[in-house]
C-alpha cells in the first residue's frame, strides 16, 4: 500500500514543482519590467508613491506608473519599453483619472462589467484604455484622451 502512495504522490509533487517553477519564471519578465519602470518614473517625476501599474499593448509597448507626489497630486508617468524613447509624465489632477474615465463611461454606456481600466499612450497623446462588456455579452473598448476627456476611439460589439 505504501509504494502505491509514493508512486502516486511522487509524480504529483513533481508535477506541482514543474507548474510552479514555470510559473515563476514567466512571471520574471513581468517584475522586471515593473521594476524598472516605476524607478524611471520616480526618476523622471515628483512621484512619491505608486498606487497602480500596468502594461499597454499598441502600436508601441508603455508601462504605466500611477502615483501621488508628496503633496497628493496623482501623477502618472508613461514608460515606454524602447528606452531610446523618453517618458511622458502626465498630471491626472488636469486631466482624466482612472475614476473620472470609468464615470465618464458609467454615464454614457450601460455596461455589465468592467474589465480594465488601462493608461496607455497612442499618437494623439495619453489614453485610458476602457474594456468592457455590455448587456448582451459584447467586448467593448473604448478609448478616451486623458487631456480632453473626449472620446478618440470606440470598437464596439466584438
């Protein structure tokens, strides 16, 4: 009965070590990245604190750092993964907020539910990324200009 148990529990726990082991090295990229682009972004602006961070895929790969200065302004700096390229700071208190674009949405569209909010950084300038699904189950993504606040783009019903 006892060699059954090992060679059972044997493979399972090599299994378990495989998963968790790959795991973490796709994961290494990712904390990488995330390192080196909220330093960057305490480097290149007043930021103190970082509340938020997260990855924008589009014609060109930015990272977004969103933090607070010592004096609570919310700040967000755009890191672009080609680091011949400069970052691009952004001043949330003139602009558009992670809440103040979901409101925006909120208001205008029924949605179901809201899968991210993403800052991301297109060729018109700064953009929150507004993915979503509707009553009927449709993926949405909206896009709105940070400084404006107007809409740039929406691709609806996918």
């Amino acid at each position: 009965m006892k060699k059954w148990i090992i060679i059972i529990a044997a493979p399972l726990f090599l299994i378990t070590f495989a998963f968790i082991l790959v795991y973490n090295n796709a994961q290494e990229p990712y904390k990488k990245a995330k390192t080196d682009a909220v330093a960057t972004a305490k480097e290149e602006s007043a930021m103190t604190t970082v509340t938020d961070f997260t990855v924008y895929h589009s014609n060109e790969t930015y990272y977004a750092v969103i933090g607070q200065t010592d004096k609570g302004r919310q700040l967000a700096v755009l890191v672009p993964e080609d680091q011949k390229k400069k970052p691009v700071t952004v001043d949330l208190a003139k602009g558009m907020t992670k809440q103040k674009a979901v409101k925006k949405l909120r208001n205008e569209k029924k949605i179901e539910k809201l899968l991210f909010a993403n800052l991301g950084m297109e060729k018109r300038g700064p953009v929150w990324e507004l993915v979503f699904l509707d009553k009927n189950d449709q993926l949405n993504y909206y896009y709105l200009l940070v400084g404006s606040g107007k809409w740039w783009k929406k691709i609806e019903n996918i």
